[in-house]
C-alpha cells in the first residue's frame, strides 16, 4: 500500500489545522477572561458597591438597616468596622 498526498495538499491540511488549533485557543481564552471577569465581580464588585451603598446611608443619618456582609477578607472587616460604626451612631442618638 503506497499513500501519496501532494506538497500542496499537505500544506493546506497543515495550515487548517493551525488555523482550528488557533481558533480553539482563542475561544478558550475568552471564555476563560469571561469567567475570571464574572468570578472578580462577584466577589470585588458587588460588595464594595453594596458598602459603599451602606457608607451612603450612614452618610445621609440612616442607621436603621444593619450592614451584612459575611466574609473573611478585607471586606468582611470593613464591613465589621461599619456595622460598628452603626451601632454606635445609633446608641448614641
């Protein structure tokens, strides 16, 4: 059994294949960018706009709405510290 494939043939089976291995690693990036993206704003965006919500209530004299924010990081101390913050407005009004 001979197999025989022209130079030309081979070339374009070659550059099609670059050209879906390409694709394929570029839609993988971008799925993967979209997910990095999601992931951030949902755990930086969300609460430092919900905070910086609440600080606007605080702000503006409203003390009545807890602040409620249950995590382990930075934000969950800021949002500790205002919860505080709070509570001591309110107790001494």
């Amino acid at each position: 059994v001979e197999l025989v494939m022209s130079t030309a043939s081979a070339a374009k089976e070659a550059r099609d294949a670059r050209v879906r291995i390409f694709t394929r690693a570029l839609l993988g990036l971008i799925l993967s960018l979209t997910l990095i993206f999601l992931v951030m704003h949902w755990q930086l965006v969300r609460p430092i706009e919900y905070l910086k919500h609440m600080s606007g209530k605080l702000a503006n004299k409203d003390l009545t709405e807890p602040i409620h924010l249950q995590r382990h990081d930075e934000l969950g101390e800021l949002a500790n510290s205002l919860e505080t913050t709070r509570i001591s407005l309110a107790q001494s009004r």
